[in-house]
C-alpha cells in the first residue's frame, strides 16, 4: 500500500503550488479577463473541493451558530480578498504581487499587537520593521517597462493582504470548534457565490473559441491544485504540525514565484526586487517568533492562499 504524503511534504507540495500559481493565473489572464477567470477558477474550485471532502469523509454541516460567522469570513476572505487580489495581478507583476503578499505574517502580528489580542516581541517588531521596508522596496522596484508593475495594482494587493489579514485575526475565534480544514472549506463555499455573480457580466463578453488550450491550463492548475489540493494539504499540515511549524513554509512561496514569472512570463527582476525580497523573507522569518498571547492561540491561517 502507498504510504501517504507526509505533512512536511504536503507543506512542500502546497509552497510549490501556492508559488507557482501567481506566474500561472498571470499567464492566463492574457486571455481571460480577471472577474470571469475567478469565477471560473472559483465555482470548478469548490466543486473539486466537495467531492474530495466527502471521500474524505470531512464534510459535514458547521455546528450551531458558526454558519454567520463563516458566511462573514467568507466574503471578506474570499469574495472582496479575491476580488482585490485578481485585480491587482491583473495590473502589476506576479513577482511584486508575490513579495507584497508575503508580508502578511507580518501585517498580522502589528494588527494583533493593536488589538490587543498579542504582545509582540522585540524580534517580531523588528521583523515588521524590516519587512515593510522589504515591501516598499519591492514597490518602488516594480514599475520600470520590463517589470510590469503599477501603483494600482501594487495597491490592490497590500488592500488584499489587508483583508486577509481580517480574515486570519477573525477565523481565530473559531480555532476551538472548527478543525482547519473545515472552516477553510466553509469559508471557500460561502465566498464563492458573490464571486460568480461579480464574474457573470464579463463571462456573457469572454469570446470563449479565442482563448487558448495554456489559458485552459491555467485555470485548471489555479482550480484543481490551488484550490483543492494545496488546501486539503496545508489543513492536513495545520492538524498534525501546528501553526508556528508550518508558517515558515510561507517564506518559500514569494522564491518560487519570483522563479517561476521568469521562466513563464520573461519577467526581469530589479536590483530593487533582490534587496527587498529577501527582507520581506528575513522580516517574515523574525515575527515567527512566540509573541505573549493576550488571547486565543493562533490557528495557522496566516497562510496566504492565491
């Protein structure tokens, strides 16, 4: 009998996923608009995810009380997050939309820390120090012609990593009733009706015999292994690990799609990008440290989903 795939493989399998999902989405966008793509991407997503969560036998109703909260969650985290976020790749490079959104361990430790939900430390402060920094490098690298980036769209993914970042501090009020990968489940079931019905104007436009069989691909790799494989894996991983073993694998994600946009896309990194990166990385690696929890523990769901 096949031995199944390790956690730590599966945080691998999903880092890969995760990372080589910008250059990909980006890559079919040439031939899908953004709304549709999502909404494509998003109904197929949840189908997949179902019908894996009921081999699993994973799918059940949420208990009492949990479903407005989900449904809350839901949108925020997946119907205005995705919405935000296939926007702004739409208008800057995947290698700035990579290093923006890898901020975000770092963007949940400050918001935490003003909330009063943690008392940060003194390297996590100087992680977020060090990754906005990161971040604003990346930004002023990301506009040159070869690059590809606008301040727009560079905007819309700090707005989507801010909203992932409600969404992360808002899930952790249900780390205790709700195993991971049910509420993340949940919360994709509840997001993606606002995005089918945002993706319905531009679906009755797309001239669909145009698009091409890579554009096809695209979809299916973002629906298939993004959505529904990576998903299962990194809950799997969250179950078993723990949240502070398993978000160091998100400092990975931000490498890969660096190498995979130049690769797929011919994307040219600035001197801007190699300084900034890897403080975005060494600023996400300091806030891994334990802050002193003023309230509930951490759930693991600062990892960011593209």
């Amino acid at each position: 009998m096949r031995r199944p795939v390790s956690a730590h493989g599966g945080m691998w399998i999903s880092t890969l996923i995760w990372g080589a999902n910008f250059a990909v989405m980006k890559y079919a966008l040439r031939d899908i608009p953004p709304f549709p793509f999502t909404a494509i991407r998003f109904a197929s997503g949840s189908l997949v995810l179902v019908l894996v969560l009921l081999w699993l036998g994973r799918l059940r109703m949420p208990p009492a009380g949990l479903f407005r909260p989900l449904l809350v969650y839901g949108v925020i985290g997946n119907t205005i997050y995705q919405l935000c976020f296939i926007s702004g790749l739409a208008r800057t490079s995947a290698t700035n939309s990579a290093l923006i959104l890898a901020s975000l361990p770092t963007m949940v430790t400050i918001s935490a820390a003003f909330l009063g939900l943690e008392q940060p430390s003194r390297s996590q402060l100087w992680g977020v120090a060090v990754a906005t920094v990161g971040v604003i490098l990346v930004i002023l690298g990301g506009h040159s012609r070869l690059q590809g980036g606008s301040l727009l769209g560079d905007g819309l993914m700090l707005a989507a990593t801010m909203l992932w970042t409600a969404y992360t501090l808002g899930m952790r009020q249900l780390s205790r009733r709700l195993p991971p990968i049910e509420a993340t489940a949940w919360t994709l079931f509840t997001g993606t009706p606002g995005l089918v019905i945002a993706g319905i104007p531009g679906l009755l436009r797309v001239n669909w015999t145009a698009v091409t069989l890579g554009a096809w691909s695209g979809v299916a790799y973002s629906a298939l292994l993004s959505l529904s494989v990576a998903y299962i894996l990194w809950s799997r991983a969250i179950e078993q690990l723990g949240a502070g073993r398993t978000a160091i694998y998100s400092c990975v994600i931000p490498i890969v799609a660096t190498l995979v946009a130049i690769l797929l896309l011919g994307e040219h990194p600035t001197l801007f990008h190699f300084i900034g990166g890897p403080l975005v990385v060494g600023g996400v690696l300091l806030t891994q440290s334990q802050p002193r929890p003023l309230a509930r523990p951490e759930t693991g769901e600062e990892e960011l989903v593209s």
